[in-house]
C-alpha cells in the first residue's frame, strides 16, 4: 500500500487503517462507515471520520481496506492448541470414551515439549489466519506453548494446567503447579503472554488441590480456567461422589468468583445461572465441540439475560476439528436462537461482543484489547466482504456472523505489527507447517491400537 502524503503539521504515526465500516464493539451495537483508525507505537491512537484523520495524521503507512469491515482481533477463550496434531485422531465419539480410548493414551506415548511447540505453532498459524489474536490455552510444556506464540506473535492466555494423574510433564499436582509457575516467572516480561490458573475439570482434580489453587488465585490475581458442567455423566459422579454437583463443590471450595472461567457449561440449572451471575464468573462457550462430542447445548440465552459475561471458544481441534471462531459464533448464535425459541435471541452484535470484549474480560486483559478505543493495544482483524458470494451486504455486523468465514480474513495484526497480509502468514512458512503436521502424523498413525485409561 502506497504511502500518504500528509502535511507536516499532521502528527506522525505508524500507521492509518481506512476500510468501508469499522465496528469497534464499544459503544456496543455500532457500525462506522468512512472511518479511520490511527495506530502508533503498538496502540490504538484514535477513531475519526477518514477525512478529519488525513488532515491529522502523517501516517508512514496508510492502508486504505475497500470493502473491508475492521474490527478488534478474535479472542479464543478456551482451546488445547497442541492438539491440532490430532485434528481428525479421533472422531465419532462421545466424550469420555474420547479421551479414555483415544486422547490419553496417544498423550501417554507422544506428548512431549517438542509435541506441544510443533503443534502450537500449527495452531497459531491457524488461528491468525482466522482472525484470532488472543487464545486462551489449556496443556501441558506451557514454556513450549509461550514459544510457539511467542514466534509467530499472537497474544495468549497460557494455562498452569493441573491433573492429578502423572504425565510425560509432570508427577502430580503439585509438580504441575511448580512447573507452571516458573514458567510464568520465565515469561513475565513479554508483553504477549499471560498465564491462568488452569485445574483440567473437578472429576481430574482434587478438593485439596482446588484449595491450594484457590488461594493462588487470589495471591497472584489469575483467572481460573476450567472445564465444567460439559456433560450430564460429570454431574451425575459428582453428586455420587461428593454429594453435590461440580459448581456447588467449587463453591464450596472458594473458586466461585470473577476469576473463573467455566469452560462449556452446558448443563446448569437456573440456580446456577444465577450464583454464576451474581459471582461474576465468565462462561466459555464452545458450541462446535459440544455438538460434535453431544454433550449438549449451554443455555446461551439464559446466561446472556442474566447477566454472565460469556465468551467464545474453539476448544481444540482434535474435538472440533477447526479453530475457526467464523464457524463458533455463527454457530453460538443459530444455537441460542434454536434452544430458546427466540429468534431475536443472541443478536449479531452481542455474539461480536462475545467473541471479542467478553473474552478479554474473562481473561482479565479488556483494558488492553477486545475493541476499538485509544488506549489499547492494536489487535485488529480485516475482514474482506467485496466476494461476489458475499452480496448483497446490508448490514456488516449480520454478514460477519451470517455469511463471512475466516477464509474472507484479509489482515491481523497484533501490537499494531501486521502478521497475516492478503491472507498469507508473515512469521512462518506454510511449508514449515505442513512438515510438522507430517511428521506427527506418521507417529501417530504407527502408534498401535490404544488401551483404556481407567
């Protein structure tokens, strides 16, 4: 794109973005046609009519996005991007069965630094390219994860996960919790990452283990990123075990509160709708794998009227099989129009809204990203809307959720640093990537038939 000239009163900066509609998501419900976005040193540094920000701004590069809507970078609020190298592994199967036949044991044999690097960076690479600035991960070598990020430049959430089962990783609780904690310490000072406190599920994790987490949240003020309610089966052994259900047991045990993250809650009473609202706990939405694996339909609807700030996530894509949030929210909002019986129920901008600013709320970073004010951090997506299968667009915000997919997704940029242009990664070759899912494929395809974990 060539760049502006501008008259030298203007104020330089790095960059002006000038596509046909921008939705900031904050005021809420707004749609801006001939706008520009003015970014320097990383920030967003303003929103004004493009006439008032030529005249303002010199911009050493001006990029002018035709039929193009901008709008903040997606956040993945719950995803295991190292699964990607077991995207198709194990398909048609319901939950447990999933992971006791399929997941674990693979995991058991390959899962290893290298295993979580490789396929981060695969799922980095894809997220990116969808539009996805910001992901919120669940596995383990979190170091490993860091680096994978780190290198092609997305913005993550990385989870101290914690099980009471010994892996490759770790022996115990305590030895995953110590290792992600140094993890965190070795990563404290770049600007991209951040960590939560990730305990996999209350049927993994102990009431000794949760206390011990509770208490690290509130010392270090990390969000706590859990799987909970996903399926009918984990409530009923809950109840047999602990004589209640999960979300009363984390209750119990002091994990009810802003910082949680309840990843799928798909079966909650409207009791628990209310003490998730009344806590201010965040809900991660995952409607592709929660079909896929038949786990059900969160009551999407119920928890958007009571309050819950929910957001979106992919979950990972060996139960997906994409990291595709085009596909979750309009999936999000078809499903919440269909269990409600409300057609107007999960409107196009509150599903933005979830896949954007509610995210980043629920990981403790809307003062950085999640819309488009002065002040935060350049995360942005542009979204090309002039395909001829695109038209007529009468309003952009119902063709983002509608009709669009990630494959429109023209330019992401993190930090204000362009990492997709014209839909092509800049920090990594597809050749690199088509290597790695190579070479895992051909070790997991020679791993023999897999035994049950019980």
């Amino acid at each position: 794109m060539p760049l502006s000239q501008s008259p030298s009163a203007a104020v330089p900066i790095d960059l002006l973005l000038e596509p046909r509609w921008m939705i900031p998501i904050e005021p809420a419900s707004l749609v801006l046609e001939n706008h520009a976005l003015a970014v320097d040193q990383g920030r967003i540094v303003d929103l004004l009519p493009a006439t008032e920000a030529m005249a303002r701004y010199a911009p050493r590069q001006h990029m002018r996005l035709g039929e193009h809507v901008l709008m903040p970078g997606l956040v993945n609020l719950h995803t295991h991007a190292a699964m990607a190298l077991m995207r198709g592994y194990a398909d048609d199967m319901p939950l447990m069965r999933w992971l006791q036949e399929r997941i674990w044991p693979a995991e058991a044999k390959h899962v290893s630094a290298e295993f979580a690097r490789d396929g981060s960076l695969l799922a980095c690479a894809e997220m990116l390219r969808g539009g996805i600035t910001c992901c919120n991960d669940m596995y383990f070598y979190p170091e490993a994860i860091a680096e994978a990020a780190s290198r092609l430049g997305m913005r993550a959430a990385i989870g101290i996960t914690v099980i009471e089962f010994p892996t490759g990783f770790a022996a115990d609780a305590e030895d995953y919790l110590t290792k992600g904690l140094a993890a965190r310490d070795a990563w404290r000072d770049e600007s991209l990452i951040s960590f939560c406190l990730a305990p996999h599920a209350p049927y993994t994790v102990a009431d000794k283990t949760f206390e011990r987490i509770a208490t690290l949240a509130a010392q270090l003020d990390l969000p706590i990123h859990i799987h909970m309610h996903e399926t009918r089966h984990e409530i009923e052994d809950s109840v047999k075990l602990h004589g209640m259900r999960p979300l009363a047991r984390l209750g119990k045990l002091g994990l009810v509160d802003p910082r949680l993250i309840a990843v799928h809650a798909v079966h909650l009473s409207a009791d628990e709708i209310a003490l998730l609202a009344e806590h201010g706990c965040h809900v991660a939405h995952c409607p592709t794998s929660n079909m896929k694996l038949a786990s059900g339909i969160a009551p999407v609807a119920e928890l958007l009227a009571a309050g819950v700030r929910v957001g979106l996530g992919s979950d990972g894509a060996a139960s997906n099989n994409r990291l595709d949030l085009f596909r979750e929210m309009r999936h999000a909002a078809l499903l919440a129009k269909a269990a409600s019986g409300d057609a107007s129920a999960a409107d196009a901008h509150q599903i933005l809204r979830m896949a954007t600013l509610n995210g980043a709320a629920a990981l403790g970073l809307d003062t950085r990203i999640g819309s488009l004010v002065p002040g935060k951090q350049a995360d942005l997506c542009a979204v090309r809307l002039d395909d001829w299968l695109l038209q007529p667009c009468f309003d952009p915000a119902s063709h983002l959720i509608y009709v669009a997919g990630r494959e429109h997704v023209s330019h992401v940029w993190t930090d204000g640093t362009l990492r997709i242009c014209d839909g092509k990664p800049l920090q990594i070759r597809p050749s690199e990537l088509i290597a790695i899912s190579q070479l895992w494929h051909n070790r997991l395809c020679a791993q023999t038939a897999p035994a049950i974990r019980t």
